[in-house]
C-alpha cells in the first residue's frame, strides 16, 4: 500500500534517529564505597535533573537521588543511600548541558572532589565525590542499553559477584560485552577478540565457547606466541603414527582436538604472518587439513577464537579477513564503576588463598576493612595492562598496609596515575569548525585528529551543533 498524499513522514520515526536522539547517554553516580551500607557498592542513581543527595526529609522527596541494582531487563527497587553519616539534606546535584555534573556540598559531612576537600566544584565523568569516611561515589556516563536484556542468558549470579565465566561488571560496557559474546555465540563465525593487554580475553573466549552449541565440549586453548616457528604444523594439524620417526606415537593436533569445538589462540599477534598463512585452510568451509606424514586430508569442524592486543590490521589480511566477527573488550578507562567489584572479588580470593590475608584484613562481620581512600584512587588510576595491573596494586597494599586495614599507603600511592578526569569534554563548535578546515572538509580525517572513534561520532555532533557538511555520505545536518 503506499503513503496517502496528504501523510507526511518525519526522519524522527526511523528508529536509527530515535537511537541516534538518546546516544550520548545519561550521568548517573555509582556508589563505589561505603561504610555503613558496603553491600549497595554498583548501585547506580540517574542524574536527570536538579537532585538531592541524602537520607530524606520533608524537602526534595521527588526529587531524591535513589540508587538501585540496575541490570538489563531488571531496574529493581530503588532506595536513598541511608548511613547516619550523611545530612537528610547533604549535596545538591544538577546536570550542566550532558558533560559534567556541579555538585554543592550543604550538609555536615564534608564533601571531597577527586580526593580534594571542595564545598562545590564540577564533576565529569571518572571523577569521584567521597563524603567523609562514609561514602565514595564515581561519576560515569551510562549509555541506554534498549533491547538488551534479549540477547543475554537468564542472569543468575549475585550482584556484583563473578557470572558464569568469571567474569565480573554491574557497568554498560560490561553488559555491552555480554551482550555481544552471547550474540555471537550463537553464529558460527570465527571470531578476533581485541583490547589492550590485562582485559579478560581468556575469559571472554570462555564465555564465547561456553554459551555456544559447542560448549558440551572443552575449549582448546593455546598461547599463539608459545608456538615453535619449526613445529607450528606438527602443533596445529599433528602427525601420524611413526612420523616423523619410528616409534613415535600418533598426534591429533590442535586442530584434530578442536574438532566439533572451539580453539582459542590466544596472542595471535605474534604470530609471524608466514605462519598465520598455515591456517587459512582450515578456516574456510569445510575445515580441511593434513596431519604431517599423511597424504589424506581430514576435516575439522572447529570455530577459531583468536585474540590479539595488538592493532588487526597488523594481522595478515587474508587471515583477518575470515575472522568475520569481531569483538572489543573495554578497559577499565570504560568502566571505573567495576574497579571497586573486582577489587573485591580479588582480595576474597586473595583471603582465601592466603588465609593471612583474611586475619589481618577482614573483621568479625566477614567484610574487608579497605580504607576508602585506597578505592577512591584506584577508581581513579590510569590502567595500562588493566585487570592485571589492579590485581598488582592490591598486592602491594596487601604488603605494605597496616595490619588492620587495606590502606592508600605511601608505596602504592607512588604507582598511581591518577586522572582528575577520565574522559575529556567533547569538541565545542568552534574546534569542529576548525578541525573540518584543516582537513579540507574530510570529516573522516577531523575526525581522526580530533581523537574521535569514527567519522560518524563527528557527524552526530556536527548535526547537535548544526554543522553542515557536503562530503558524499556524510548525512549533511541543517
């Protein structure tokens, strides 16, 4: 049927424009520490407006912040954060444009921005507010994650505790990444994990194997880097029996043991090119390869999870090419509202593995005692190797703090980069104009230089500032 004449149509009723109007997402404060309410660490509030942070009075009730356990598909209760500590009345909060919040301190406990005693100041995202000994909270920018909850797993683990895989995250970039293994659980491509060194590659190839029809078997994992230039075909496809000398035994490979599985080559970066062109074969359809000393071929039917901390197009590009799925693992730049969560999780299985720990650190309740100081900076730290490198630090507060409490001691202090700011405002008007002039009105190359993901993050906000553009398939805002 087609449209009546006198029905005219908007671009506001094409879903990508209803996505493309919530993509900058929304400033919320995630609770990452807490004296009196520990167990409400990775609730989140949504800052929509002007709000009030505290316990609750005749004021503000509409208008309090409440924090709940958000998860995709389930918003849960949402409750005033309750410590005595805290002023019924204690900081007012208000979004400024969809930047940063200004925060105003009124109530007895003192309010401390990024570690430094303030009564009122800006806040961005990655920056922290710490009510004296009674709370720490992280600002983050949540993306709205719609039609999530449909693509995940029944969710069944414990809030804030370690999934199925183990891995853990209450934050959107962890759901994201959920989200996008289970999906591509479900499809039979090979599949290139990316992201720096330190991310849960492992851990995420587990997950992907595990949600797929091929869990029922194990995962077959090796190290790319650990393979011997001379041996690789002999590790990959194996060797027959009394080759390549009599007696020795018959050898399936790891090709040959992945069949009707998964293979996880892990480092596949530093895999020579030479030898990346050994695998090509068994990736096409149908699987087929040799074992050395046989002149039949076989067949495996396996799925190839690679991951790599190094940029794909450093891959060969024949082989890059059949990795047709692609996924990227978020660092905990992405997610500092996790950092407190696999703290956690980290100094439990520390306690349990050295029961030292737990005597010296943990109180009659069952609970660390973990000076907020040391949270606070660790939300804040510049990770470079990420999970590795948290679980490092916590060792050396482990070794170097007090004996009844996990403290911000001097020699973890100096290991620290802190970041008032873990993501920097977005380009005005004006630095876009100037950037689009400079590259000759080539928003993928203005776009680069301005530290912008793609050209198309550009072309959203050159259409919020009402920037036009006349480069073909730039979607020309007016």
């Amino acid at each position: 049927m087609g449209v009546p004449a006198s029905s005219t149509l908007t671009e506001q009723e094409l879903p990508w424009e209803l996505r493309d109007a919530t993509d900058g997402g929304r400033l919320e404060l995630v609770v990452a520490w807490s004296l009196d309410e520990p167990n409400r660490v990775g609730e989140s509030a949504r800052v929509d407006g002007a709000r009030m942070l505290g316990r609750g009075g005749e004021a503000w009730e509409e208008d309090r912040l409440r924090f709940r356990r958000w998860r995709p598909g389930q918003p849960g209760t949402a409750e005033a954060l309750q410590s005595p500590r805290i002023s019924r009345d204690q900081v007012r909060v208000r979004p400024e444009g969809d930047q940063h919040l200004w925060v105003e301190n009124i109530g007895r406990c003192k309010l401390r921005i990024n570690g430094e005693e303030r009564g009122e100041g800006e806040a961005r995202p990655g920056d922290t507010l710490t009510l004296r000994n009674t709370v720490v909270l992280v600002v983050v920018r949540r993306e709205p994650l719609s039609g999530l909850a449909g693509l995940l797993p029944p969710v069944d683990f414990p809030f804030g505790g370690p999934d199925a895989f183990g891995m853990i995250g209450e934050s959107a970039p962890a759901w994201r990444l959920r989200a996008e293994l289970a999906f591509a659980a479900a499809s039979p491509h090979h599949v290139l994990l990316t992201g720096p060194s330190g991310v849960g590659k492992e851990l995420a190839a587990q997950a992907l194997h595990g949600l797929s029809a091929r869990g029922r078997k194990p995962l077959v994992s090796r190290n790319a880097a650990t393979l011997p230039e001379s041996l690789v075909d002999a590790e990959l496809f194996g060797c027959a029996r009394n080759y390549p000398n009599v007696g020795s035994p018959e050898r399936p490979g790891l090709v040959g043991e992945a069949n009707g599985s998964s293979l996880f080559l892990d480092e596949i970066g530093e895999l020579p090119s030479a030898l990346q062109a050994h695998l090509l074969r068994i990736l096409d359809l149908g699987g087929e390869y040799q074992r050395l000393g046989e002149s039949r071929s076989r067949r495996s039917d396996l799925r190839l999870i690679a991951a790599t901390n190094r940029d794909p197009e450093a891959l060969k590009h024949d082989f890059l090419a059949r990795l047709t799925t692609r996924i990227l693992l978020p660092g905990l730049d992405a997610r500092p509202d996790d950092v407190p969560l696999l703290l956690a999780a980290a100094l439990r299985r520390a306690a349990v593995e050295t029961p030292a720990v737990y005597a010296r650190f943990f109180g009659a309740d069952g609970l660390p005692r973990v000076h907020p100081d040391l949270v606070e900076a660790l939300v804040r730290h510049r990770y470079t190797l990420h999970i590795r490198e948290l679980h490092r630090l916590l060792w050396r507060a482990i070794t170097t703090s007090p004996a009844d409490h996990l403290a911000l001691t001097p020699e973890v202090r100096g290991e620290l980069s802190l970041s008032p700011a873990a993501a920097a405002a977005p380009p005005d008007r004006a630095a876009i104009e100037a950037a689009l002039a400079a590259a000759g009105g080539r928003a993928a190359v203005a776009a680069e230089a301005m530290g912008l993901r793609s050209r198309f993050v550009l072309y959203r906000l050159m259409k919020k500032h009402g920037i036009g553009t006349d480069e073909p398939g730039g979607g020309t805002a007016r």
